[in-house]
C-alpha cells in the first residue's frame, strides 16, 4: 500500500487515544490518525447491542470513522450496525485479550479483519491475583480499615490464634486455569513455597506445581481456590455450590478472571456459613458491582475491588503498541500475528 491509511484512535480513559497515536505513528508513516475518546472507565462497559464489554457509542464511533480503513480501540461497540455503517473500513484492532466488543460474524462478512492483543495484562493481573490472595489470607483490608479509618486497635485480634490468617508456605493453592495469567501465579506461588496443583485440561506438558486430573479432586485438596480459566458457555458457573462444598473447611477463594465462572449467591451462602472462610473477588456476575449485593453485607471476611487486575500504565503502553504492530503489519502488507477473521 502507498496511500495514506486513515485510522481512528477509539482509546479511552486507560488505553489513551494519545497513545494509540504515537504507537501507530511510529510503525507506519503513511498513518493519518483521528482521535475519539470513549468514557471507559469512568462510565462502567457493559452490552451494546449484540456485543458485551463495550461503550455505549455507536453513534460516536460511526462518525469518527468516516472514511477511515482502521479502527483501534478497546471498549468502541463494533456492532452489525457500525460495520453496516463504515463500508471503508478494512482492520479492527481490540487492545485487549479478546475482541469481545466486536461482532467477528458481522466483520467477516463485512471483510473486515479483526485482531486482538493477547498477553497484554497478564503480568499485572497475576501480580494483582497474588496480592488479592496475600489481602484475604492475612485480613490485610480488614485490619487497615479498623486502624486508618475507625482509629481502632482492634485489629489486633488477628493476631490471636483462632482469628490470625494462613501463609502460603506449604499451603495447598489449586489453580483452575493454566494460561497466561495462572501461569505466572503458580510460579510466583511455587517462590513462596505454597503447594501449587493445577487443573486445566487444555494444556499439556510441563508446569509449575502438581497436575491434578479432576476438578473435583482439585478443589478436594485446596485450602485456597484461583480461578483463570475464560469464560465460555462450558465454564459459566464452574464453581457453584456443589463444587465449593468440596472444599476443605475454612477455605478461601480468589477470582480475578471473570465473575460469572463463579455463582455469587453460592459463595455467599459458603461465606455465611463459615465453610469458604474468606473470598477474594476483582470481577463479578454484575459489573459495577450491585448495592444490593449480598457480598456488600460480608465486608469482614471478604476483598473487593472494582475489576482492577489489568490496571497497570505497563498494560495501557503494552497494548498500544502490540495493537499498532499489528497496524504497521496491515499498511505493509504483511501477515497479521493476532487474527480472528
């Protein structure tokens, strides 16, 4: 290609327009870049249309793409009706670890290529995951909020024996999930000396930690439970009371991945009963997270955060800049690294 190749810039609040511009500048010279700026995630992404996990701005997104062959973003609704609507358009880039906002049917038929951003947050969020774990082990949250909010010393109770927390040195963690993100948690678990045992059944060859066959046993010999599988129609609802029964008593879970592999109502009745001692939660069924959510009422023996694990600066300029390889890969003519369609 020799022409000019227009491309919109859909960032947002964390994947900055700015920054797709300068990534994309620097990998294509012919780049003419147009700048939109979505509400994520000052405004929480939800469905769009046929899509899910996206800005509410179709209409936005339509116009800025007039006449434009590219469009990278991360939260900007590729529906049937925007691709309906921008017949130039050639190449969607999601800087994400999957296109989820994006119609791949519709784009195909469209003849418009999609890709996608694969390992962008898996640093960041297997950091975060571990530091979820360390906060509900040790009631770390709990604690702070007694000393720094109430000025109460009575989080010193965690320090008797009935109330003190678990380390992860020869703790039982069992692993649902063995991509990019449970990898690295079991390496940084196998550091701390936890006993790290892995069920994923999709991955094959050598691993940190113990492979267990069943998902059942798995959560049979776990004192804590991190889930890292994707949310499929297969692993929605993975982990419903049947499977949190297995559990040893006293167990705690930690869930960054996605919400809905865990039944919320289950977890709740497992916390209230004292089986599931502590939870550990940075995604849910219902994002933003409800006020009328049982969990609200559990605050002493649970963690929330509000879907942080990818939020890192190293995440934002690590997806800009693979999102505009694959841009620079397009303008040349070259084979595109992360394709769907």
């Amino acid at each position: 290609m020799t022409e000019q190749v227009k491309i919109v810039a859909a960032g947002d609040h964390f994947v900055l327009p700015s920054m797709i511009t300068r990534a994309v500048e620097h990998e294509s010279e012919r780049a003419t870049v147009k700048e939109l700026k979505l509400g994520w995630p000052l405004e929480p992404f939800g469905p769009v249309a046929e899509v899910t996990e996206a800005s509410d701005a179709e209409d936005e997104l339509i116009e800025a793409l007039a006449g434009a062959q590219v469009l990278v973003t991360q939260m900007g609704p590729v529906t049937e009706r925007v691709l309906d609507a921008c017949p130039e358009l050639r190449l969607v880039v999601v800087c994400r670890g999957g296109p989820v906002n994006v119609n791949l049917d519709a784009a195909k038929r469209h003849d418009v290529r999609v890709c996608y951003a694969p390992g962008r947050n898996a640093a960041a969020t297997a950091e975060f995951t571990v530091g979820l774990m360390l906060a509900a082990l040790r009631r770390i949250p709990q604690a702070h909020d007694l000393l720094a909010r109430q000025g109460s010393w009575a989080g010193a109770t965690y320090y008797t024996y009935e109330h003190s927390g678990l380390e992860l040195e020869d703790l039982p963690v069992g692993l649902v999930g063995y991509g990019a993100v449970g990898s690295r948690v079991a390496r940084v678990l196998c550091a701390f000396g936890a006993r790290v045992m892995v069920h994923d059944p999709y991955v094959h060859g050598e691993i940190h930690g113990l492979r267990v066959a069943s998902l059942d046993e798995l959560l049979r010999r776990s004192q804590v439970i991190t889930l890292h599988a994707r949310l499929t129609a297969e692993t929605r609802g993975l982990i419903g009371a049947r499977e949190l029964a297995l559990l040893p008593q006293g167990a705690v879970v930690v869930n960054a991945a996605r919400g809905p592999l865990l039944d919320e109502d289950a977890l709740c009745d497992a916390l209230e009963s004292g089986h599931v001692s502590s939870a550990a939660l940075d995604t849910y069924a219902q994002e933003p997270l409800p006020p009328d959510s049982r969990l609200h009422a559990l605050a002493d023996r649970v963690v929330l955060t509000p879907h942080l694990g990818g939020a890192s600066r190293a995440v934002a300029e690590k997806a800009a800049a693979i999102a505009a390889a694959e841009v620079g890969r397009w303008a040349r003519g070259e084979q595109l690294a992360h394709c769907l369609t």
